[in-house]
C-alpha cells in the first residue's frame, strides 16, 4: 500500500509538472509574466492585487488574474471590481492549485490583453509548494498577525518562492510580532530571497516591491 | 489513473478512520476527553491553550497537549511551559494530523495523568477536515484579521465542528472585518455550531467558551 501510493505520487507531480511546462509555454508565446501568489488564509494576496494592478497601469501593462479557492467567489468579485480580466478556479477540497486547473483558467482569458497574470493560490502555506503551475515565478505573502514563527514552520513555501512580502506591519507591535524575525527566518530558508515589508491598507511599501514582480 | 486515484484515497481514510476509532477507544479507556484544535496558521490555537489550561487547573482538571506542526517546535515549547504534559508532532510535509500520527503522540503521553488533551492540529483550514484522530469533538478558531471571508472561503471545516472560536476581535474594527458576517456564515454552514468571540491576549470570552469544550 505504502509503495502504490509513493508511485501514484511521483506520477502526479510528474503529469503536474508537464502540463505546468506547457502553462509557461502558452504564457511565454502571448507574452505574459506569471506570477504564482501563495500565502496563508488573509495574508493579503488580494490586496497585493489590488494594489499592484493600478501601479501596472501606469506603468503602460496590463494586469489579469486567477482567483483560486476552495469555495466561493469573495476574492474573484474584489479582483474583478478592478476592472482587470479575471477567472474564479474553485478547487472543491482541494487546497492548492495546480497545472490543470490553471491550464482551464488560461483558456478563460483573453492573454493577449494581459501583461502581467496574477495567480492567486488557494490560502494555504504547504499545500500549493510541490505544485507548479507555469508562472515564471513565485510570491509568498505573510502578515505579522499570523504570528512571527510563521515562516519558521514552513521552510518549504520560502525555498520556492523568490520574492517574500511581510504585510500588515503597522499591526506588527500590537499583536507583538518581531518583524526582523520574520526576516531573519526567510533568508534563512533562502539566502536569494528579496524581502518586502508592506501595509497594504496604505499601500506602503508597494513601489519597490513592483520592481521586483518585474524582475 | 484517476480511479486507481480514488481506491487509495478511499483506503486511506478507511485505515485513518479505524485508527482514529481506536485511538477513542484508549483516550476513554483513560478518561481523557480529547479535543481536535483546528484553525489557520496565527489564528490563536496556541493561545488557546495557554489560555485553557489554568481555567483546568482551577476546576481540579489536568490539561495535556499534542501539538501537531508541519515543522519546528514553536507551538510546542509555548506549551510546555505551562507545565503541562505536551509532545511536539512534526508532520514532514503533510498539512495536517492523522489519527497514526497521534496514535504516536498519544504513547508518549501520560494518559492517567490528563483529564482534556488538546490535539493542536497544523495551522491550515482545508487538509485536516477529513482526518478524524479519535478527538471527542473538534473546536475550529479563526480571527477577524483572517478577514470576514475566510468561514465562507472554508464551508467544511465548520461542518464538522462543534464549537467555533472568534478570535482577535479586539482587532476587527482595525482591519474591517465585519465579525457578524463570520458568525452568520458559521451557522449556515453549521446550524449546530456553538459560536464564542474571543480576545485571547486579555483571555475575554474564554469562560463561556470552556463550558462547551467540556461539554
């Protein structure tokens, strides 16, 4: 039984892996940058979104977007209020995306009217790390209400992911999280990880974190 | 390959749900009343304990814990602070507990020394829901900094638990989480669920909350 299930599992992420090549492909051929967007249950992965998209605009790009959930459609409407192209991807019970539903969601999307394609994960810090999707690269977003051994307890998100963002900094002293921490404990994971503090109700910290997106 | 999928998901949680019966078995052969803790990552599952575990002591009754993680031990030495029987249980890389993980932990506890044994599953609000450990019930915490979406975002979990804990609602107006919304979205997914509001850095609400954890 232990072995049969080893077996299935390779054959999943190896099946995963060829289709998310073929995600980067299409991407690639209508010119888009994708970004997979990982982070907790409110790290602020859609407030990211909707910060990023107007400071795309007046960058002369275009932005879109996959909202992934288990269930619903609260982070599609917000996205979609933006004005911006966008897909709703539940995944049912799943708690990650992975190549074959964002293969259905590109299908969804006028790609030629987007630039920059924002894939926002299920809210989930180890469920979505073994799954790629295609995106060209990986953002992880944390909040200090989360608790500052957060990224200590999940290594692996922060070895995949380079660009790390710390959101609601202005909450960092009342719930009494150690920002540097925080920090510290992601360049730890990874020493080439770019590191952003944002409060993404003001919008602070935003700009330089664009460039990265960029790259 | 997809129904060769299915067979072993089924046997998996039929093997999960036989040891999970027997790990019932033995807490009750003991006395212990356990309790499966779920929540996301920061949402106050620590803290709850923290919190608990005197308001025990001052009814003549002896807390324990498992505290269950994907890595680390930082919940873990929290809880063996308060002096109370604890083991630290790493899952690997799983998003969540399973009944062989506690029937693990459960070995290196001492069973007649514990009235309530609190079974901190790893922070995540989709993995664990199908994963019975042989708890008596299951309390669910969320807090309003999650944002006021995430009990709709997570219909399961609140299906299949007894008590919900609102947690952090001294910062709700802060991050403009609407805690009526997460109360209401609970019972319509849970008609029975037990709803506490919580402020787990002063310990308000904890009282009436411990009422229900005991039942």
């Amino acid at each position: 039984m232990h072995l049969v299930d080893v077996r299935i599992e390779k054959d999943l992420y190896e099946a995963n892996d060829a289709l998310a090549a073929e995600n980067a492909d299409r991407l690639r051929a209508h010119g888009v940058l994708g970004i997979d967007l990982l982070g907790a249950i409110g790290s602020g992965k859609t407030a990211l979104i909707e910060r990023l998209a107007p400071l795309l605009v007046e960058r002369g790009l275009r932005a879109g977007a996959i909202a992934g959930d288990v269930y619903g459609d609260d982070d599609y409407r917000r996205i979609a209020a933006l004005g911006i192209p966008a897909v709703n991807v539940n995944t049912g019970k799943e708690c990650h995306l992975d190549a074959h539903l964002v293969d259905h969601g590109l299908d969804d999307l006028p790609l030629d009217e987007i630039d920059v394609l924002f894939i926002e994960n299920v809210g989930n810090m180890v469920c979505p790390t073994d799954f790629a999707l295609g995106a060209a690269r990986r953002m992880v977003v944390v909040s200090s209400t989360e608790g500052d051994d957060v990224v200590n307890k999940h290594p692996m998100i922060f070895r995949s992911s380079s660009i790390g963002v710390i959101n609601k900094v202005d909450l960092a002293d009342l719930v009494g999280a150690d920002l540097d921490r925080m920090e510290r404990d992601m360049r730890r994971y990874n020493p080439e990880i770019r590191v952003f503090r944002t409060n993404l109700k003001t919008g602070e910290g935003v700009g330089p974190l664009l460039d990265a997106v960029l790259g």
